[in-house]
C-alpha cells in the first residue's frame, strides 16, 4: 500500500460564506471542476449530514480514474469538514476555512492509501507522477472555484506533506 499525503492551500478572492457553500456542496462538483467525473448520493446521514456518504469519480491528466466513498465524519460549519474515504483510495480528508482579511483562507489534507493493486505495484516509480496528477487536479479546482463564485484565485500551494 502507497501512502500519500498532500496539502492544498487556496486563497480566493471571496467571503468565507460562498467558499464554504461552493465545497460542503460536493454533488455540484461535477458541473464546475474539471476532473471531477461524478458525485453520487449513496446515503444522507443524519440531519446535519453527519454520515453522509458520497461517491466520488475523479480523472486527471493521467489515463486513469480513481474511485471512492466519503463518510462526512465532522463538521463545523463555515469552518471544517472532514470525510473518510474508502475505495480506490482509503483515508482522511479535511478542508479548513478561515477569513483572510477580504478573502477566504481554504486548506485540504488528504491523507490516503492506495488500495488498487496496479498503484501499489508501480508506486515506487509512479508517486511522482501520481502526486503531479493530484496537484493538477487541485489547481484546476481552486482556478474552478474562483471562476464560479466570479472572483480571483490570489494564491495556491501544493505541498506533499
């Protein structure tokens, strides 16, 4: 099993409250992010959407899709969210919100296992490719992003942390 971990920080041009919104409604992926394949509703949870799981279909630049459920497990609204994934991959996601003065602060971990045994085979030469792959994914979301809510994205790291 490969693991990964990767952080993704944003900072849009855009109150906190549009940011939030545009993320926590993941089924609308699809319609705005490239990359994002499809969003599924599998189970609601509870009230406030705790156990909610979805379906995620994701394909980047690279020839190959990955698949796999998030569990939302936490979340504080307008602050946190935070899912285990199962599936293709297998771990935590958490996005963070925060006001940066007229802008919206947003940082993604993603700590995850590879669980497909193609991955897992060529982990040892693929990572830097697989990593490549996520950052270009998470570029083309936070550009998305943006462009949606009709503002700028001011800046965007990728570490592999």
């Amino acid at each position: 099993m490969a693991r990964y971990r990767f952080r993704t920080s944003w900072q849009i041009a855009a109150p906190l409250a549009p940011v939030y919104a545009a993320i926590e409604d993941s089924l609308d992926w699809p319609q705005w992010w490239p990359g994002v394949v499809s969003v599924n509703q599998l189970h609601s949870g509870d009230a406030a959407g705790i156990g909610n799981v979805r379906r995620y279909c994701w394909r980047g630049r690279l020839p190959y899709r990955v698949v796999f459920d998030i569990t939302l497990a936490a979340k504080q609204p307008g602050r946190r969210l935070e899912g285990y994934a199962c599936g293709d991959v297998c771990g935590t996601g958490i996005w963070l919100f925060a006001e940066a003065g007229d802008a919206t602060a947003v940082q993604y971990d993603w700590l995850v296992s590879t669980s497909k045994a193609w991955m897992n085979l060529l982990a040892p030469l693929a990572s830097p490719l697989f990593r490549w792959n996520h950052d270009w994914l998470m570029q083309r979301g936070g550009e998305a992003l943006a462009h949606k809510l009709g503002t700028r994205l001011l800046a965007s790291r990728h570490e592999h942390i």
